[in-house]
C-alpha cells in the first residue's frame, strides 16, 4: 500500500463510485503495483470498514489498508 | 452490564488489571482472565527481538470496543475488561489482557474465549516481529481462523 502513498485524490464521476472502481483507478494509474498488491487489502469510510461494493460519493475519503494481523 | 476496552501503548499489569476487576465485579460468582505474552520465537523458532503493533488512530479502538460489546452481549456476562498493547513490545511482555466476570463460570470461560478468537482475527493491527536480522509481518494463522469459525457467526 506506501507504494501508492499517504494520499491520493483520484478522478470519479459526479454520481461517484464503488470502492472496487476506486481500486481499478489505483491499478490503471501506477500499473506497474500489479493486481497481486491489492489482494486482502480492506477499505475504510468514515470511520467504517466497507466492503468493495460499497458507495463512494465524489470527495468522499477512503481509506486503504493492508491485511490486518489481529491481535 | 460494564464493558470496557482500552488501548495503550503503556506496560500492562495484569495483576493490577486482575484486582481492581475483581473488586469492580459486584454480583459475579466467576472471574476468568486471560493474559496474552509476546514470545521471543517465531513460528519456525527463530529469535524475536521485538514485536511492533501498528494501529489506526480510530479504527483500531471501535474495534476492541465491538468486539467487547458483542462477546459480552452473546454470553450475558455482567462486567468485561479488554486492554490491549500497541507500539514496541518486548519478549514476555503482555499484549492483551481480558476478564469476564458472570454469575456462573460457564459463560465467563466461553465468553473470555469467544473475545480472544475474535481479537485475534478482527481486531485492527498490523503486527511485525522484528530481530536486528530480520523483520515479517504477520497474519492470522490457519489455528486463529479456526478458532474464529468454531463460534459460528
């Protein structure tokens, strides 16, 4: 996930978008991740963890995590 | 009903924790605590210096408190503690302390074990065993999952 950095704003349309359309942006702008970076990641929405289905509204933040351990 | 879940970056006295439970537990007839230690070996057996527990600021607490809410609502227990380490943790030091307390033992145990198995698949960290050699993030094992899936929700 740092390869893509702290943040990023990214062009969606004006309806939004889904959190997995989020990803496929991620992918289609810095490629050379490759698909295998985002496996297991989750995504968080105010505070929330979403699922990949969830809707995002333009200017909303999300945010990319990595696997979690657990405790 | 009392739930408490806590984060800290502090040391952790599980005997001090223990005490003033117990002496908060008013109406319980069984205590049941349970302490987790950083070991100072990997899973192959090699050296761990340390462990590193990152967090998220927000995520990482509402997910303690979840956890301690829902696995004290599933077993009716009266009174249950959650208090877990994050940042740099040495070998024998504890990570996660948790008691549960209820008018019988049965629901205590099972509830002390139900919030253990969810803590340690759901609770948000980013846990790395780190020696001056070496470093690994770690996840889940096949065990932990297990265990999550034997309580069947």
């Amino acid at each position: 996930m740092e390869r893509f950095g702290p943040f990023l704003q990214l062009p969606v349309a004006e309806d939004g978008c889904s959190v997995s359309d989020l990803s496929r942006l991620l992918l289609e702008r810095f490629p050379e991740v490759g698909q295998d970076a985002l496996k297991g990641v989750r995504s968080a929405v105010a505070d929330e963890i979403v699922t990949d289905d969830h809707h995002v509204a333009a200017g909303e933040e999300v945010e990319f995590f990595p696997l979690f351990s657990g405790g | 009903m009392s739930v408490v879940a806590r984060l800290t970056d502090g040391e952790i006295r599980p005997e001090i924790l223990l005490e003033e439970f117990i002496a908060g537990a008013s109406g319980a007839g069984a205590v049941v605590s349970f302490c987790g230690l950083a070991r100072g070996t990997d899973h192959a057996g090699a050296r761990v210096d340390r462990l590193r527990l990152d967090h998220h600021p927000r995520l990482t607490i509402r997910s303690l408190e979840r956890i301690a809410v829902e696995g004290a609502a599933r077993f009716g227990i009266s009174h249950c503690l959650v208090v877990h380490r994050h940042g740099l943790i040495r070998p024998g030091e504890t990570i996660v302390f948790v008691a549960t307390a209820s008018p019988h033992r049965r629901a205590a145990f099972d509830a002390a074990d139900y919030l253990m198995d969810r803590l340690k698949t759901e609770a948000v960290f980013w846990k790395k065993e780190e020696s001056e050699a070496s470093g690994r993030w770690i996840e889940p094992t096949d065990a932990d999952r297990a265990g999550r899936l034997r309580w069947g929700d």
